[in-house]
C-alpha cells in the first residue's frame, strides 16, 4: 500500500465505526475478546497456516483481527501480532496504540514481543504459553523487562486448554498428512 492509499484509508475509518464491541451482557471481558482470536486462529489452520490468531482491541471494540499468513504471504514477518500492529496503525493518529490491548492465541516470540513494545500496547493477553519460542514468559520476560521505556501488563492462560488444543490438532495432521506422502 503507498503512502496515498494508506491515508485516504487512515481518513476513512470513523471513530464510531461499527467494530466488534464487548457490552457487559457479553459476559466475560477477556473470554469475549479471546473468543475474537481463536476465530482468527481457525481460519489459520483453514489456510494451512500456523494456527494463532490476534485480536487489537481499544475502548472494549475490536479495531484489528488477524492471523499467521506467513507461507501464503511468503513473508517471516506475517504474523498475527504484527499484523493486527499493521492495520491498527491505519486508524491510530501515531504509531503508538498505547490504550490498547493484545488478544493472541500462542504467546508472542521474540519478534513480536518487540514489536508490541515499539507499538506502545498496553496489555497483552495470551492463551497458551510457547515453551519453544516464548518471550513473554516462557524463554523471556520481555514485556515487563524493567530496563526497557516501555512495560506492558500480561496475562495468561484465558482459554488455555482450547489455544493449545488447536495447535496439537493442527500439527498431529500435518504429520499425519506428511507421513502418508
């Protein structure tokens, strides 16, 4: 996208524009928006992608979903989190989306544990740790790393068992589809 494009899409987006919004009769806040990423996250797997997904979300609406695009976009880079950074920045007057949150499926790597940094998020919430590639938890603490400028509120374990679950799914079939070739 040029930089013409990118801002009569900037200019376009309204600030009351109709996003997915969490009221409180939709019961669980955080239940709610990662419900958001696990959608993404199917989609993925539909695609033949590494099923994780993301969700940005600001005054209680979703304004970014997205998910692994990595082998259909031929791009290291494509993944949900930076993603979901991407298009939130069309709509946010600066690179900074300090007032929002981070719904993502698998906990961050260390590349997206940056670039949520860089991006200034406020709370990153996650639903199953990555023990090989973590960098919130599980191999690093990056996002409450005092000696950064910048520290971000994280929670996680919210919908544990069904992030994981997805995952496991996905890889067992892959391995059952390669095994057969």
């Amino acid at each position: 996208m040029d930089f013409v494009e990118y801002e009569r899409v900037r200019r376009a987006f309204p600030h009351d524009a109709p996003c997915e919004a969490w009221t409180q009769d939709d019961g669980d806040r955080d239940l709610f928006f990662m419900t958001r990423a696990l959608e993404e996250a199917a989609l993925a797997a539909e695609e033949c992608e590494t099923p994780i997904g993301a969700a940005l979300v600001c005054q209680n609406r979703v304004i970014a979903r997205n998910h692994n695009r990595r082998e259909q976009l031929c791009d290291p880079t494509a993944h949900a989190e930076t993603l979901v950074l991407r298009e939130a920045a069309l709509f946010y007057p600066s690179w900074r989306v300090e007032d929002a949150e981070l719904y993502v499926t698998l906990e961050p790597c260390l590349m997206c544990a940056g670039a949520i940094l860089q991006a200034r998020v406020n709370r990153v919430v996650i639903g199953t740790l990555d023990p090989k590639a973590g960098a919130v938890r599980s191999l690093y603490r990056a996002l409450e790393d005092s000696r950064l400028n910048w520290n971000v509120a994280v929670q996680d374990g919210v919908l544990q068992e069904e992030c994981a679950q997805l995952l496991v799914d996905f890889f067992k079939a892959r391995r059952e589809r390669a095994s057969k070739t």
